[in-house]
C-alpha cells in the first residue's frame, strides 16, 4: 500500500537542469526535506550519497531510485524528478539517467518499505510508464501518471 501523501506537488520537478549525479542527488534532497522541520536538505543528502555508495541505485533505461534510510520520521517520503538532459549514474546498466524519484523511508524499515521499493521498482520497468513520465509536461502532469498509473490500486 502505497501512502496517498508519499509525494506531493511540491515534491515534483519538471525539466529540471543537473548536471551531474551530485546536483540530482542534491535537488532530490531538497525537494524530500521541502515541508518537513525534522528534515534539512544536507542531512538527507548525506543519508543519499551514503547509501550511493554501497552502489549505485541506478535501476537502468534511464530511471534511478536513490533512497536511504532516516531516523525521525514516521512515513515515507518520496520525490520526483524529471530532467532535462540525462546524466551520468553509474546506472546497471551504463546508461544515464533522465527520471530520479527520492525515498526516505523510516530508520526502523519493515516489510512495508521494502514492499514500496519493489512497488517503484516494477513501476519504473514498464516502458509506457517511463514513456508516460518523459512525455509529461509540469509538475502536475507527472503527479498525475504517479496516482494513476504508478500508485493506482490494481
């Protein structure tokens, strides 16, 4: 079960300009920490680059799920971001990235979590999909094609 709230309007980023992992790690922070007082945007980019670098969460066509682990908060975060130029990601498969959604989830993972970046995961494999989130223009749009497509009920 995905939380309704996991990403918000102003958890999206639409043709965002980064030219490097680093700056997509780091606007990805920003956007996580957007709202939330417990959160600072370096902070959350540490937990990032630090889960980077166990290995890349590169998934591959395009698409990278960096996520990590925080201690304070309840629920899981998640952000979106959909660039306008591909970066390098150090992806499985070599190829660079163009869509990069952001997840926190609470220290204490449980089953639920685990579950959620298997949901994203297997989302991020369908190419209509991936098609449906590089054809998006605005914000809303592409949080549009998460609650249909992504997080709808099957």
């Amino acid at each position: 079960m995905v939380p309704a709230d996991l990403i918000t309007e102003s958890r999206v980023l639409s043709r965002c300009e980064a030219a490097s992992k680093k700056r997509l790690l780091e606007t990805l922070a920003e956007l996580l920490a957007d709202g939330d007082s417990m959160l600072s945007s370096t902070a959350v980019f540490d937990r990032l680059l630090e889960r980077e670098r166990l290995g890349s969460t590169g998934l591959g066509q395009g698409i990278a799920l960096p996520h990590a682990r925080v201690r304070g908060i309840q629920t899981p975060i998640g952000a979106f971001v959909q660039l306008q130029g591909p970066v390098a990601f150090d992806a499985i498969d070599d190829k660079p990235v163009d869509l990069a959604f952001g997840l926190l989830v609470p220290d204490a993972t449980d089953e639920q979590h685990l579950q959620l970046l298997a949901t994203l995961a297997a989302a991020f494999d369908d190419a209509a999909i991936r098609d449906a989130l590089r054809a998006a223009r605005g914000d809303h749009e592409l949080l549009t094609v998460f609650r249909d497509r992504v997080f709808a009920p099957a």
